[in-house]
C-alpha cells in the first residue's frame, strides 16, 4: 500500500517539523511514502497524490494550510494529523526537536 503524505510545510517549527516527519518516513519505508509539500499547485497535488491509496495531511497547526491545499484541489485526506493536537508547541521561528518528529511519525505510524 502506497501513502501520498501532504505536509504543512510552513516557517514556523512545526510547519517545518511536518516536512522532516514526512522525510523520515520516505527514508525509513522507501517507496511506501511519498511526501509532498502544500506549497505545491492544487493541480500539481492532485496529479501526484491521486494514485496513492491512502491520503495523509499533516498540519502542524490549527491553521490546516495543507487540508485548505488538499480541498482546492479536491482532495479528502483518508487521515489528518496536527502537530499542535500531538502536544507539540508552536514556537513561531524555534527549532525543531528530534523528539517531535518522532511522536509525529509515531502518529502516522499509528494510524497506518
């Protein structure tokens, strides 16, 4: 089974921990992930997440920059995930911690 994982990919820590949560997935289980980034044209989403079988966001606010991506172009996620919601603090422009990254991937693990 294929996941197409659509991440926040925004400034703040946890945008940017959405992107390195969705990396790690693509390095730790090659071919089974594909990470891509809502900074992507609607269009451009559509075309390389429609043949995934399963449709994962991940938002790493309650903004949901990457479901708001996801509906223009049509899309439902099959699973959507919050940074926030994991107990992960926005620190506007802080750094991201290894240990944050994990319990997110643990989240997509999970409901894998």
């Amino acid at each position: 089974m294929t996941f197409a994982v659509v991440t926040c990919s925004g400034i703040s820590n946890t945008g940017k921990l959405t992107t390195q949560a969705g990396m790690l997935l693509m390095q730790r289980k090659p071919g089974r992930f594909l990470c891509m980034n809502c900074k992507q044209s609607a269009e451009s989403l559509k075309m390389d997440a429609g043949n995934a079988e399963r449709l994962i966001v991940l938002d790493g606010c309650s903004d949901c920059c990457a479901t708001k991506k996801l509906t223009a172009a049509g899309l439902v996620p099959d699973v959507h995930i919050i940074a926030t919601e994991l107990g992960i603090e926005k620190k506007g422009m802080g750094e991201v911690q290894y240990d944050e990254i994990e319990r997110v991937v643990r989240a997509i693990m999970d409901a894998e």
